[in-house]
C-alpha cells in the first residue's frame, strides 16, 4: 500500500488521504507529485472509488486496490508492529485474485486492549499473524494470540526495513505483505512448559554469574588487607575458606591459628597457609567480608530454590534428562539447560546442521568471487552456547573418550578455544540424535575415527617419518 500524503483543502481535523500509486511495497512510489504522475489517473480508473480525489476528497483509511499477481499463501493475514506502549496492526485480505484489502488500527499493550485487539482480528478470519521478535515486548502480544491463530515471530533483520521513509504505519503493512507471499520465517518458540523452564534456567544463569562477581569482590578484599590466601588456596569460598573467612570477620587475627581451620587435602599446606594469611586486616576490611559473605549466602540460597524448581518443571522430562546425563561432559545443570533451551522435540529442526546453527555452534558461510571472506561462528542462542562450551571443557578432560580425541587433534593447530566450539558442536549433534532416536549414548572410544580409515592413517604416518628421514618398509602382520 502506498503512504498516506495530504491533500490542500483536507480535513482539518487530520486525517489522511490515501491514494493508490501501483507500488509493489509501502517504501516505493511512482512519482513524488501526485499532479504530475502520469500513470495516478490508469490505476485510479482500473482500481479506486473514485478519481474526484484529485479535488481534495479524502479516501477512508480502508483501502482496496489493484496490486500485480503473485503467489499467496495466507489469504487473510495481519502483520504486527509491536512496542512497549502500542501494537501497530495491519489486516491484509486477498479474496480474489488482485485485489487487496487493507485496514490498520493502533492497540495499547494493555491486556484488555490486547483482547481486542484478538477479536478484531477474529471479525476479519484473520488464520495468520507476524510481527518482530522485540526484546520482551512480544511476549505479552504472543501470550494472548497464541492458540486462536497462527503466530509467526521473525528475527527483525530478516524484514529490515529499506532506508528513509519508515513509520509505524509503514511497517505493519509490510510484515503483512511478505507474511502473505510466504516470505517471512519463523523463530522457534518452545512451548509453554518449555518456556517456563527456560526463565528458569536463564535466571540460575544470571545468579551464578553475579556470586562470581561477588567472589571477586571477596579476593579484592582480601588482597588490600595482604591477605595471599588465593595464592594457596584454589577455592576461597570452600569449606575451609568459609572458616577461615568467618573467623577473620570474628576477629582472629593469628595466622597459626588461621591454618589450623584447614581440612582435607589442605592441611598438607598448613605452612604456607601460614605466611599466606598473615596480613592487615582492619575494621573496615572485616565489615565488607560480611557484607559480601551475606550476599555470597543470599545468592546460593535463591540458586537452591531455582534448583528446586527445575527439577520439578521438568519432572516430564526426566527420562530425557537422565539420557543426556550419559554423555561425558553433560552434567545436571547441562541437560536442564540444553533441555530448556530446545525441548525434546525436533520438528523445528530438520536436522542436527539447522540446530548447530541456530544455536550459533558452526562456523560462518561468507563467500565470494571464490573467495572465503570469514568463518567465524554466527550469533546465536547466547545461553545454549555458553553452556555447550562448558560441556565440551569437561568432555575434552574425560580420559580415553571420543569427545577427547578431537579436542586434542584441534587444539594443536587450531587452539583450545575454537577446538572447544569444534566439541561443542559435536555434543549438540549428539544431542539432537539422542532426543530424535530417544536413545542413549553409546562411547565409541578415542580412536574410532582411526579405525574407520586404517589406509589413511597409516599414509598420514608414513609421510610423517618420511619427513623426519626415515626410509619405511611396511610389512602386513598375519591376522591372529
């Protein structure tokens, strides 16, 4: 639909002509100057009310005009325009061939603005709908639409808008019109059980994250007191540590006795504890170890809870969990993560290569002229990938596995951190034909690709010797 301009001698209350230039799309119009365009008076006869709008008469706001034939895949689509206050919608019906009807209307994000905004689009048999994924601001609009019509969430890049000319107006109708030619693709969108484990698992996330934070303000704390414990000690917020650091907020000040509180495998470094926790502690420093030792216990306190949670929200799952659980390197929180973040259906995904790069585990496909411009990985979903890259650290240290082997073969020419991704990668694979097979993990051993090529592996190590000058004979050994 063409954009709205106004006419000398309109109404002055404001509203808007409309007028019918013959585009294909809102952002491009035959001529600026509605009096000088030529083909304004064709299209007008072949497809408007009326041509007395040249006179000033203004055009309802619905519109019904000529457009060229294409292919239609939804016949009665809307296109959704979505923000924090207001939702811009746009109905778009093609009942008959060339013709388009068009009518747009402005909702609150209230939610009984937003069940309004539902029945209209019932009054119109609306089967269809699209709009930008947002932030957050589409979840509301997602909650009430979801299950009376077909939702479409599109990633805002795949329908950016072309440069200048852009309005709200504007955008509504252009979602509905690739919406209606089937241009538009759809982001996944788990159920809701699944998204409920998803908030979940994402505020763990964020909670781990912030009592890391708050181990580090400990350590900054204890290093301006000269207190060297975390050069002794790997976990200050162990066990021990926990005595310790309550002990120098009681006040203990003697390093003798500081040592004595270790435990375990650490009492083996009593000595050095010793010179380690001899420092400066003063008022000020043992008032900020509380507040922080306070804030340490408040976050596992909540970290628990949400742990709690997990377990029961996925309680249906647990059979799938416990599969995932086989593979080296996928602990608990990994399998409710993973869980979460993809559920255990796989329709959305037609095969293992569409979920790796969803999740943003392959390398990028920027070619030209023959030549590869970058291969480095795609964004994707940020909290999958974190957690697939923690699986593959613990995997790549999982002695005589298959997940190992790998990791080792890449992290010489390539370095630790894309051979990490490399693993990650194959872990969601596994993943994918685990939940799809509904099977369990099978360890092939480290040296499996070695046995399905024995030629090759055998040429690659002869070239080697030949290169250090070696001459080498090879002599088959009977079988036993």
């Amino acid at each position: 639909m063409a954009p709205a301009r106004r006419l000398p001698g309109s109404d002055p209350l404001g509203i808007e002509a409309v007028f019918v230039t013959g585009a294909l799309s809102p952002y491009t119009s035959l001529s600026p100057d509605l009096h000088t365009n030529p083909k304004l008076l064709p299209l007008l006869q072949r497809g408007a009310r009326r041509a007395d709008c040249l006179l000033g008469e203004v055009l309802p706001r619905v519109t019904r005009f000529p457009e060229a034939p294409r292919d239609t895949l939804y016949p009665r689509c809307a296109g959704l325009d979505v923000h924090k206050d207001t939702v811009v919608v746009c109905v778009r019906c093609c009942d008959r061939p060339g013709k388009v009807f068009e009518e747009i209307r402005t909702f609150s994000t209230m939610t009984q603005d937003l069940l309004a905004l539902a029945d209209w689009l019932a009054s119109h048999a609306v089967t269809q709908v699209a709009m930008e994924s947002t932030g957050v601001y589409w979840k509301p609009v997602f909650n009430i639409l979801e299950g009376s019509v077909g939702i479409l969430l599109v990633n805002a890049a795949h329908i950016k808008q072309v440069p200048g000319r852009k309005t709200d107006v504007k955008d509504c109708p252009w979602i509905a019109q690739l919406l209606q030619h089937g241009l538009l693709k759809a982001s996944f969108v788990p159920p809701e059980p699944i998204r409920a484990v998803r908030d979940l698992t994402r505020q763990r996330t964020q909670l781990l994250g912030e009592r890391a934070a708050a181990a580090n303000r400990i350590q900054k704390v204890l290093e301006d007191a000269n207190v060297q414990l975390a050069s002794v000690a790997s976990d200050v917020l162990g066990a021990s540590g926990r005595d310790r650091l309550e002990a120098l907020v009681a006040g203990e000040t003697d390093p003798a006795k500081l040592a004595e509180l270790a435990r375990r495998r650490l009492r083996a470094k009593i000595p050095e504890l010793r010179r380690a926790l001899q420092g400066r502690v003063t008022e000020h420093h043992r008032f900020l170890l509380r507040m922080h030792l306070d804030h340490v216990t408040h976050l596992e306190e909540l970290i628990g809870r949400l742990g709690v949670r997990i377990e029961e929200a996925l309680a249906p799952f647990a059979q799938a969990q416990e599969r995932l659980q086989t593979i080296p390197g996928v602990s608990q929180r990994v399998a409710e993560t993973v869980l979460a973040e993809i559920g255990t259906k796989r329709e959305q995904f037609p095969s293992a290569d569409h979920l790796a790069s969803w999740a943003g585990m392959c390398s990028g496909n920027n070619e030209s002229a023959g030549k590869r411009r970058s291969g480095r990985t795609t964004k994707g979903n940020r909290w999958l990938k974190r957690i697939l890259v923690q699986a593959a650290w613990a995997a790549s240290h999982s002695q005589g596995t298959y997940l190992q082997a790998p990791y080792r073969r890449l992290a010489k020419r390539r370095g630790k951190k894309r051979a990490l991704v490399a693993v990650g990668h194959t872990l969601l694979g596994i993943i994918y034909q685990m939940l799809k097979r509904g099977t369990t993990y099978q360890e092939l051993g480290p040296n499996f690709l070695d046995r399905l090529e024995p030629e090759r592996l055998t040429r690659q190590l002869v070239k080697r010797l030949e290169a250090l000058g070696h001459k080498v004979t090879l002599e088959p050994v009977p079988a036993a």
